[in-house]
C-alpha cells in the first residue's frame, strides 16, 4: 500500500495553492496597511507554555495537543495557536521595552488534535495578529475594522460580526456567583465536563458547545448587566466607534471566553451560507494572559482567522476563479537547432519579470501549440527559421489568434505591451 498523509492532515497541491498565496498575499497587504510587522516563532514549544497560555481547563489543553517527549525527556507540544507563543517571545525578547503598541501579524499551520471533519483538519492554518501594550477601546475598534477589511480584500464583503464584553476580573466575580446560582438547579442536566467545571468556573457552561447544556440554563444571567462602570465605558466606546465607521454587528451574550486573562471585547465572525460552521475566525482582548505566563502587566488583543474556512468561503462566494496561475509566454522552438536561441529569449524574458517557459518532451511545432493553451499562456512566441534569420519573433495572441513580428531588439517592451493590450481585452 502507498503511504497517504496522516490523517487530518492534505496537501495543497497546484493549481489550489495559487489561491493560497493570493489569499495570503491580500491578508499581508492589509497587516501592512494597518502597521502590522511579522513575527515567525517555532512550530513546537514547551508544553507548559500553553498549559498555562491556552488554560488547562479548554479542550485544546485537556483533549486536542499533540504533545510528545524529545530525546532528552522534555515535553514539547505542536502549537495549537499563536497567542501563547506570541506572549513568550514578546518576553523573552523584551519587546515590551521598545515602542508600544507592539502590533504583529502571524501566518502558518496550527495543529489539534481534533475529529477530523470537514473543513477541519489536524494540521490546519491560521492568520492572526496581536496588539501589545494599548488597553485603549480605539484599538479593540480599530483591530475589528482591520479584520472586516481583511475579508473585503478577499472578495467577502457579506459577514456577521458578533461582539460582546466579558468584562474584567473584578466585575466577572459578581457576575460568576449570579451564574452559579442559576446554574445550580439545573446542574443535572448539565453535560458530564460540564457538570465537573460549572462549580469551579460556570463561565465554561456557557462556552459548552454543547446544545443541550445552553437549553438547560435559558434565560441565565447577562455578563453584560454585571460590567463595572470601566468595563461598561470601554464596551462602549467600542460599540459607538464600530457604529460610526459603518462597521455592523450584533450584541450576542452567549460569545463569552471562560478564562481569567480574557478581558473586556471578545468577537467572531461568520460568513453567512457556508455551512453550520459559519465562523471564520474570532479574538478578544486578554489584558491578563502576559502576566500570566510570568511577564509584565501589559494588556493585549488579537484574532486569528481560520484560512481553511476562508477559502471555502471564498469558493462558495466565486472570488477565487480570476486568479491567473502560470506563465504569460510560451516559447515554441520550430527547428531543434534553434534551442539555445529559445532558452536565451526564454533567460531575457525571465530576467524582465515575465513568466515563461518552453518544451522539455521533444514535442513536435503542433503539439507545443496545444501544450502552450493548455498552459494557459496568453502569448506563445515562435522561433523558426525565417525569425533567427531575420533577426525577429512571431508572437501570436492565443486567443484572438492574431500574430505579430517583434524585432529582437525590441523584444522585452514589445511583449509587455502586448501582454498589457491582452489583459485590457480580457478585461
Ligand atoms: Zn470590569
Ligand atoms: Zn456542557
């Protein structure tokens, strides 16, 4: 039997990994625009990094990590997310001590340890970025703004933005004690993780993705009546900024993050009509998790979107089919003498920025046609002998089937130009 990948895991093969790096490309460009810089940290770290980063109570900690022993007995554990790591190489870099906000964006494979379906899988992508050092709402506003943009870039211009506060430690106390006591008659009809978690933090029952622990406990307390009035003024801000920069969304009180480092906003977002699984991606706020994992106090935000997801939305929303994969010229050699000259008006068109490429199967003038439009190149360039005689190339329009002559000197303008007219004819 052939080896297949693992499961939960695929290849990206060609031509779908063009739409990868245009979706990554047009991610990129919005990061920048925003002042966001790249950070690259390792595929694997201590576990304990995301024990204490992630929470040893979430179901990526406690279920879904690949986790495993090096040579030397360390355990290591594959990432399966970027905030933890982030947070440690902003300490172990000092980057706290340099200009703040620190904004970063990040980009590359996750892995869980998950049931593999689909659209989700064990090595999957992320792109997300982290704000460090600003507690300001202008920044949990203006983080939000850059992420519905980042799906405009994208061709998905209908979303669904949910947004709620989870509040800040002080004022989560009062309302965690409301929770458990409405919780408490209904503990019975709780999930098994949940009826174990709800006492110790009943936050996690309205995080279950379980359907039937949100039907037990209808009509529970809103985190939203118990905000402090900081915590009150900043969801505010928040909401009124969105509003007046024409960002929609809607108040959802079940969007709560269980843990004790989130703080203040949390958010997702769906794309509508791509299935049960509409979010692609989500953040918040988590002014506790630096000081945390034992760095300073320093507040931060951040989202991540689910690039899987993405595509799939992208699919379903038709704006993947105009990316143009592969070369613009094809240089057919019509006498086998003339290769050299084909590989050095192949080495000079390369050289300009043009993509171009020739036979290497020993194919008769005829079937180098065929392959050319099968290559999908708009220009093919003939090289025979009337041309090395007279020092020029025949190029012919692949689709319009018009052929011209450029001299040899002007090879290089003569073609942009003509890929230029192609392209504003297809236009
Ligand atoms: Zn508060
Ligand atoms: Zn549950």
């Amino acid at each position: 039997m052939p080896i297949k990948a693992p499961r939960g895991t695929y290849d990206i093969m060609p031509p779908v990994s063009r739409s990868w790096q245009v979706l990554e490309e047009r991610l990129k460009e919005v990061a920048r625009l925003y002042g966001y810089q790249e950070i690259r940290t390792p595929l694997f770290e201590y576990t304990e990094l995301f024990e204490r980063g992630v929470g040893e109570g979430t179901d990526i900690v406690s279920k879904e990590m690949y986790t495993f022993y090096d040579k030397s007995g360390r355990s290591l554990t594959l990432r399966p997310e970027m905030t933890a790591s982030c947070a440690r190489a902003l300490i172990e870099h000092s980057a706290h001590t340099g200009l703040l906000p620190i904004k970063w964006f990040y980009y590359g494979p996750m892995f869980r340890y998950d049931r593999p379906q689909s659209g989700r899988y064990r090595q999957f992508h992320q792109f997300g970025v982290e704000v460090f050092g600003s507690a300001s709402p202008m920044v949990d506003a203006e983080v939000l703004m850059m992420m519905v943009q980042m799906l405009k870039a994208i061709g998905l211009k209908e979303y669904r933005l949910h947004l709620n506060s989870v509040g800040c430690p002080s004022c989560r106390d009062s309302y965690r004690q409301a929770l458990l006591d409405h919780i408490k008659p209904f503990c019975k009809e709780l999930c098994p993780d949940c009826q174990q978690r709800y006492q110790q933090n009943p936050l996690r029952v309205l995080d279950c993705k379980n359907p039937g622990c949100h039907q037990a406990i209808t009509g529970y307390p809103r985190l939203l009546d118990h905000l402090c009035a900081d915590c009150a003024r900043h969801y505010q801000r928040v909401q009124e900024t969105l509003k007046g920069h024409g960002i929609s969304f809607l108040h959802d009180d079940q969007l709560v993050r269980g843990l004790d480092y989130y703080t203040n906003t949390a958010f997702e977002i769906h794309i509508p009509g791509i299935g049960a699984q509409s979010a692609v991606g989500g953040g918040g706020r988590y002014n506790g998790l630096v000081k945390a994992i034992d760095g300073p106090d320093l507040p931060g935000i951040g989202f991540a979107l689910g690039l899987e997801r993405l595509l799939l939305a992208m699919q379903q929303n038709h704006t993947l089919n105009q990316h143009r994969n592969g070369i613009e010229v094809f240089v057919a050699v019509m006498e086998a003498q003339y290769e050299d000259i084909a590989i050095s008006i192949l080495q000079e068109l390369r050289a300009a920025g043009i993509a171009a490429d020739k036979d290497y199967m020993d194919r008769k003038a005829r079937a180098q046609m065929k392959y050319a439009d099968k290559l999908g190149a708009p220009l093919v360039l003939l090289v025979g002998d009337e041309e090395v005689k007279a020092g020029f190339v025949t190029v012919r329009n692949m689709t319009s089937k018009r052929q011209v002559a450029i001299s040899r000197a002007d090879l290089i303008p003569g073609i942009k130009n003509l890929l230029q007219q192609n392209e504003e004819e297809q236009a």
